[in-house]
C-alpha cells in the first residue's frame, strides 16, 4: 500500500495530547488506516509566549510564525482546522513552499486574510474548504474585528466549498460519525493525488 504523508495543523490552543492531531487519536487512527503517514504540526499555538495574542491578532504575528515553522517541515499536503488554516496560508503565501494540497476546516474567513489567500493561491494545489451550515459559534468568534460585516462561510480562493449540516466547530475531526465524509466527498482522493503530483513534479528527469 502506498503511504502518503500528511502535515495535521490544529486551530488555536490546539496541538495537545487529546486533541485530533495527537498519535493514537481516532481521527489519526482512521487516517492511518487508509494508507496516511501523519505528521503532527506543533510549531504554533494562539499562545505562543504563553499569554494570549489577542491584541497582536490585527498583525497576525503568531500566523506569520507559525507559517514559516510549517515552512520548514516540508512541503505536504495539509489538513488545517480553524485558525491553523490562517496559518498554511501564510506558509504558502510567506515562504518558499508550495502545500500541494490544502483541506481548510472550519477556517474563519476573514477579509484581513483576503490578500494572503490570494497569494497562497499561487503557491496552493487543490484547495477544498469544509465549513457548518448551521451555526458554528468558534468560526463566527474568529471573524470578529477582521473589518467585515457579516459572516462568511466560504473561503472565496478554495477550489471547492463544501457545507455539512450539523456538523459544528470539530465533527469532521473528533466525530467518528462524520469520518466517512472524508472519503465519499473526495477530501482524502484530493490529499493523495497531490502527494503523488508532488512527488512527480520533485523527481528528476528521465531525459
């Protein structure tokens, strides 16, 4: 069976032992199974001295941060969850890296990120962004004093929106309920294709 790599990027505060990007998670232990090698982001958190950034939000500077640490992992396909999909956009718009494939869920859409996203469009393969159709109270919390009105579910720069019902802040990452989407909805086709893409694009040529 062919493994394929993939980078697992928390939102805020996360990166914990409990949470779904720690080994023995069923999140992981459902990805392993279908032939993913998960590398487990820890190079950012929304504390990163240890006391909130709040008041640094506006510059976006643990983002930033976080970006390049991400940077320098390697380039891998990426599954972001909530603030951390802020950061594999400032990965591939900040630094050299290319994310063949990004998988954004629950990410706030933010207009101050607007021109981020544009520019890690250029340096993005398939981008698929999953978000709730109902009410998901974290994602809303995450666009406040971003200078928009409203509440923008889809990400405007992602290849593909995809909204499930009910699904909250975390369904597709802690409930085992809602992994099967990941597959009849083609998120993990998409990781896997990049890998192999990737992978071609990084050989020598034969000629």
């Amino acid at each position: 069976m062919t493994i394929h790599r993939v980078a697992l990027v928390p939102g805020t505060f996360g990166g914990r032992k409990q949470d779904w990007t720690a080994p023995g998670s069923p999140f992981r232990r459902y990805l392993e199974s279908r032939g993913f090698d998960c590398v487990q982001f820890l190079g950012w958190s929304g504390d990163v001295d240890g006391v909130p950034r709040l008041l640094e939000n506006g510059r976006h500077a643990d983002w930033i941060a976080g970006g390049w640490a991400l940077h320098y992992m390697g380039a891998l396909p990426t599954i972001a969850h909530s603030h951390g999909g802020q950061v594999a956009a400032y990965c591939a718009a900040n630094t050299p890296s290319l994310i063949p494939a990004l998988v954004t869920i629950c990410t706030p859409v933010r207009r101050d990120m607007r021109d981020v996203y544009a520019q890690a469009r250029l340096r993005t393969g398939s981008h698929a962004h999953v978000y709730a159709t109902g009410w998901d109270f974290l994602q809303r919390a995450g666009e406040l004093f971003d200078g928009q009105i409203g509440w923008s579910r889809e990400m405007p720069f992602a290849d593909r929106n995809v909204g499930i019902d009910g699904v909250g802040h975390t369904g597709m990452l802690e409930n085992p309920a809602y992994f099967p989407l990941w597959e009849s909805l083609g998120l993990l086709d998409l990781l896997r294709d990049a890998t192999l893409r990737d992978a071609t694009l990084g050989a020598s040529p034969s000629r």
